[in-house]
C-alpha cells in the first residue's frame, strides 16, 4: 500500500477538523449567530473571543455557523458540476466526431466567460438565496470538469485492454461503464475537492458584493463586507471570516491538488 504523501494528510486532517467544526457548530459556538444584542461593536474578550459586531452578534458564533453554510454551498456546486461535466466529457471523449466536437464547442463558450462575471449574471437573475448560489457555481464549474474528464478518456480509450473489450464485442457503455469510468475516478475526485473550494471561494466574493447568501444567516462573505466599514478599530470583524475562508479554500485545494499528483 502505497504511503500516504504529507500534504494529503495535512490536507485531510484539516478537512476532518473543518468538518467537525461545521457537524457541531452548535456545541462550539457559544452564542445565537443571528441573535442581536446592546453590546455593539464589542473588543474581544473571554466572553466574545473575536468581538462583536456592529449589531452586537457574535463574531467567533457566526464564523462557526458560517463553516456549514460554506461547505453546503461548496460540496452542493461540486456534486452539480460533477453530474453535469462528467457525462459530458464522457460523451465527448469516448464518441469524438461531431459528438465531441459540439460538445467541445459548448464547453469552450463557458470556459472563454470569466467565471465570477457569468456567476454574478446568473445569480442575479435567479435571485440571492443558498440554492440559487450552489445550482450557479455548479453550472460554472461543470465545463472544466467536462475538459477535464475528456481528456482523461482520450488516454484510456486507446488502451490495450479498451480495445480487447471492443474485439469481443462490448458495446461503448459497457465499455464507459467497467473500463473508462473507473479509470477517470481520480481525476474527478481531485477536481472536485477543488470546485469546492473554488465555489466556497466565489460565494465569499458574491456575498461580498451582496449577491450571495441572504443576510442574517451567517455567511463569511458578507461578515468581511460589513466588517470593511470597521476595519480600522474592530479588524476581527473582517479578518476572522476572512481567514476561514482562506483556510479552508487551501484545505480543499490541498486536497485535490495532492490527488491529482498521486499516481
């Protein structure tokens, strides 16, 4: 068994730790993340580890909370793109010919748009909400998943063992299901660890710019652009949600970047 590599395991124990944080957030956080109270503005302390905001929540409750409305928005976008790219690449790699090449034309057109622009575009027609946002990052992320996978068939479709299936009479969805599918796993498995935290990282940027999740539910993007207007005397307002996102993005990313190397 092969050992596992160290940023795999630096990445997974974090994903665990996050995880964790995100199952039992209500055990963890010390206070009602949408509870408004007079203690406004507050600095921290033991009671409030990162302060209050400028409603009198607390910061270090809705950072907490916020862990799982990141990972529902991210983990939703990956599962969309997965189920809409896969097929895609599927199709486009194995049967080639005009097949690949409208499907590549569709895939190109997506991949050529800037990815935030045509998510802004698609979420503000659809309207700021949890499912309106996760539905969006998946549509955006699905055509590089799509490149991605198409790729991978292209490589084992020309395979000694592809071939002896054809020789014997195996109709291409046999051959999709037993021999290309299981040959392209991890490839799917790396780039969705890192559509997640591509989505998590572009939900941050929407909320930011007040297209994201809905306020009061606690959201790290939102909480970094209302704490912008205090930055100068209640920094953690933007710096606590601001560095969740960071970590937990370069969780994911660690973790799909490490299975793409692995061989």
């Amino acid at each position: 068994m092969k050992k596992m590599s160290f940023r795999l395991g630096l990445g997974l124990t974090l994903l665990v730790l996050i995880s964790l944080i995100a199952l039992f957030a209500p055990l963890i956080a010390p206070f009602n993340p949408t509870e408004t109270t007079r203690d406004v503005l507050a600095s921290p302390s033991w009671v409030h580890p990162f302060g209050t905001d400028n409603l009198g929540r607390d910061i270090f409750s809705r950072i907490v909370f916020g862990t799982r409305v990141s990972l529902q928005v991210g983990a939703s976008a990956a599962v969309i793109a997965v189920l809409i790219g896969v097929p895609v690449g599927l199709a486009a790699g194995y049967f080639r010919g005009w097949v690949d090449f409208v499907l590549v034309q569709v895939i190109d057109i997506f991949i050529a748009l800037p990815g935030l622009v045509l998510a802004l575009i698609i979420t503000a027609m659809l309207g700021p909400s949890v499912v309106n946002l996760a539905f969006t990052l998946g549509v955006v992320t699905a055509p590089t998943v799509a490149r991605l996978v198409r790729g991978q068939v292209f490589v084992v479709r020309e395979t000694l063992y592809v071939d002896a299936a054809r020789a014997t009479g195996a109709g291409g969805g046999w051959i999709i299901r037993h021999h290309i599918m299981p040959n392209t796993m991890r490839v799917i498995y790396a780039q969705f660890a890192i559509n997640v935290s591509l989505a998590i990282f572009t939900s941050a940027s929407l909320s930011f710019l007040g297209l994201g999740v809905p306020p009061p539910a606690p959201d790290w993007g939102g909480m970094v652009r209302d704490g912008s207007m205090f930055l100068p005397i209640r920094p953690m307002m933007s710096l606590g949600p601001g560095g969740a996102v960071a970590l937990t993005v370069f969780t994911f990313y660690l973790v799909g970047s490490s299975l793409n190397d692995e061989e």
